[in-house]
C-alpha cells in the first residue's frame, strides 16, 4: 500500500472513529440511565438527536454548543438526599474502553491486515484517549464526567444538587420559560464553591432566570459573580458567563468594555456556535448598537429565526425572541433601525 494511501486511510479512520466512540460514550451514559431510572429526554449527535416531544421520540436537528454528542436524562428523586449518579456519569467511559478492549482482543486473537488493521488500531488509539481524558477531572468543554465524580466525592451533599441541575435543564426542554422554573432548585449553600462545575452551573442559570423575568441588574450582577480569579469555570461556562456580560455592556453603550470582552477567542467561542441563539441574539444586539450596522443586523434577525427551527426548547426560543424585539425597539428609539 503506498503511504500516501495509508495516511489517507489513517486520516479517514481517526475521523471516523473520533465520531463512533462519541456516539458510544453518550450510549453508554443513556444505558446506565436506564438501568437506573433516569427519565429520558434526549439523545444525538452530530448536529441531530432523538427528542422526546409531547409522550412520543422524535427525530430533531439540535445540538449543543460544545458537545460533539448528548445525552440530556433526569435522574429519580433523591432519596435521603442522594441519587444514583456514579454509574450514570461513569457509563460513557465505561463504554469507550470496553469497546476498546473488545477490538484489542480482536487484533491479538485474528489476524487482520491491510485498512481493517490500520483501522483498527485508530479505534483503540481514541478509545484509550476519551476514555482518559473523560476519567480525569478536567474542565475542558463543559467539564468531564471525571470533573463531575469527583466534585461529588469531595463533597456528598453535591448530589441533591446536581439533581436540581438536571431539573432546571429538563424543564427548559420541556418548554417551561427559565422564569417560572421553581425558585427551590436554584438555592445553593452559603458556602458554595464556585468552582464546583455544579454549583456554578446552577448559579449561571439562576442569572438567567433573572434575565428571562426582566431583571437586568439583579442578572448582570450575578453573571459577574462567576468572573473571578479564584474561580475556574469550565471553558464553556466561562465563555458563556462572558457572552451575557458582554451584552448587558452593549445594552449600556459601553464601547470601551464591550472592546475588551469582545476578544479573538470570545469571537471564536461565538462564531463557533452556528445554532445558538443566544449567540444570533449577542451578535444582532453588537450589530445595532455598537456596529449600527442595519444591513448585517437584517442578515443576523434571519439567521436568528432559521436557527429557532433547530432549538429543542420553545421556552429558550420564547425567551430570546422577547430580548431580540426589546434590541430592536432600542435600535429604533436611538434611530439606528
């Protein structure tokens, strides 16, 4: 086989098996969940997944910025103040390397050659590498499941906690506005540590239950209680925590802030998100009010309601559609629109 072709091959399976063993991990969190009960509410990949919509499982396109894959389910009720959620955070890992393990002792025990080999081998290769990766305790992307256990092991009481997180998400799923979620699933303990993904997290959503009911300062004010030195967020909180600052500086005219928040990585993290729109609604409020660009502002208002046809959750649709009428009339008091 020429190396060209090889490395072709090579290229080709590290792509296809990056994709397998992600499908494979969110797998293995929705057979746990199962097994223990979780509620399922839904499952993809890839820019689709399986929703469930009014009692039935639907095909939708939806994702969710940083992940390549998803798995959303809502654990039973705690029960003396505990859920079952080792096996569940630990389910898509299990599975990475048990897959793994399966094709080691293919390659051991039956000859393989040629693409079957080389391919082969790239499975074992990601395997091994998400399936460590997803065991340590690191804050990438929106935290590892690693992250997760062990925050729960350093402090038991996390895990009615995370109960409350999975709640607030499945409610937003299920087309409840952040608003009226209950107040009790956002109480956290006078010594939370932000630096608990947990617990951050709820606290990130409990701003945005103060956005969704119109109290912009009490919001601001919180959002900028997760900016801090001692406080290590995970990447896409923190991205997350800067793109809602951010706007509330543009909402003020405040062009100097807005240049600083408004970095080459923050832009990234924005552009990335082709489908988020609360990302469509950060760009349409920069464009009106700090660009005053009414062209590219009409171009962003279309993109926002294309990308409404992919969101799971007609309450986040509800929510964000509110806000993008309130930039607009903003953009027409001040003459911009």
């Amino acid at each position: 086989m020429e190396p060209s072709i090889t490395l072709i091959i090579i290229l080709f399976s590290f792509f296809l098996c990056s994709q397998i063993h992600v499908i494979l991990h969110e797998l293995g969190h929705l057979v746990f969940g199962l097994i223990q009960k979780y509620e399922f509410i839904a499952f993809g990949w890839g820019g689709y997944g399986f929703i469930r919509e009014d009692g039935r499982i639907k095909l939708r396109n939806y994702e969710i910025r940083g992940a390549g894959g998803y798995c959303i389910m809502t654990p039973p009720k705690p029960k003396n103040h505990k859920i079952p959620y080792f096996w569940y955070l630990s389910g898509g890992l299990i599975f990475n390397f048990l897959s793994t393990v399966i094709f080691l002792l293919i390659i051991v025990f039956v000859h393989l050659n040629g693409v079957i080999y080389l391919f082969s081998m790239v499975f074992i290769l990601i395997g091994l590498y998400l399936g460590i990766i997803n065991t340590l305790p690191l804050k990438i992307s929106g935290g590892t499941d690693g992250c997760k256990i062990l925050a729960i092991y350093k402090n038991d009481q996390v895990q009615e906690y995370l109960y409350n997180s999975y709640r607030i998400r499945t409610d937003i799923s299920k087309d409840i506005r952040m608003k009226d979620t209950p107040q009790n699933l956002f109480i956290l303990p006078d010594n939370a540590n932000f630096n608990n993904p947990i617990f951050a997290g709820i606290k990130y959503s409990e701003a945005y239950k103060y956005f969704d009911n119109g109290e912009y300062d009490k919001a601001e004010e919180t959002y900028k209680s997760l900016i801090s030195e001692n406080i290590k967020l995970t990447n896409v909180l923190r991205n997350e925590v800067l793109c809602q600052i951010l706007y509330f500086e543009i909402i003020k005219g405040n062009e100097e802030e807005v240049a600083k928040l408004m970095t080459k990585k923050l832009k990234k993290y924005i552009k990335s998100a082709k489908r988020d729109i609360s990302k469509k609604r950060l760009m349409y409020a920069y464009t009106v009010l700090i660009e005053k660009d009414v062209e590219e502002s009409e171009s962003i208002w279309y993109d926002f309601h294309d990308a409404c046809e992919y969101n799971l959750s007609k309450a986040e649709v509800e929510s964000e559609s509110e806000i993008m009428d309130y930039i607009g009339k903003i953009g027409i008091e001040k003459g911009i629109l």
